[in-house]
C-alpha cells in the first residue's frame, strides 16, 4: 500500500466513512484497514462532548440527599 493511497484513506476514515465503505473504495481486507488505523494512530472526533453540552437533567440540584426531616429510609429495630 503506498503513502498516496493511506492518506486517501485516512482523509475518508476522519470524514466518517464506514470501515466497509472504505474496504470496498479501496479493495483491501477488514483486517488490513484496521491494522492501519491501529499503527497510525488514527482518530476520529468524537460526538460526546457536544452532547453533553447545555444538558439540563440535573438542574438545581444540590445533592446530598434528601430534605431535613424525610423518613422515607429510616428503619426500625425490633427487639
């Protein structure tokens, strides 16, 4: 596989190609591509920050437990 050629590969694997949309463009094998993504250290973005972002589930939330006086988890002991 020549330099030309992985760099083509690796421009359409960080534009978000599959790994079968590439194995079928450039004719080589699963295990091919993924050795090269492995040896070159290639990485795509990830999408989990930008999901995180402006999330609204735990809003005022202080923590800590609950309010002053809740007996919902008290227990009593018999004797």
């Amino acid at each position: 596989m020549t330099d030309e050629q992985l760099e083509k590969i690796k421009k359409d694997y960080m534009a978000g190609s599959t790994y079968k949309e590439l194995q079928n463009k450039y004719n080589i094998t699963p295990n091919e591509l993924k050795w090269n993504i492995q040896k070159n250290k290639w990485k795509r973005k990830s999408n989990r920050r930008k999901a995180q972002k402006g999330n609204k589930n735990a809003k005022n939330n202080k923590g800590g437990g609950a309010k002053q006086g809740n007996k919902n988890a008290v227990t009593t002991r018999r004797v």
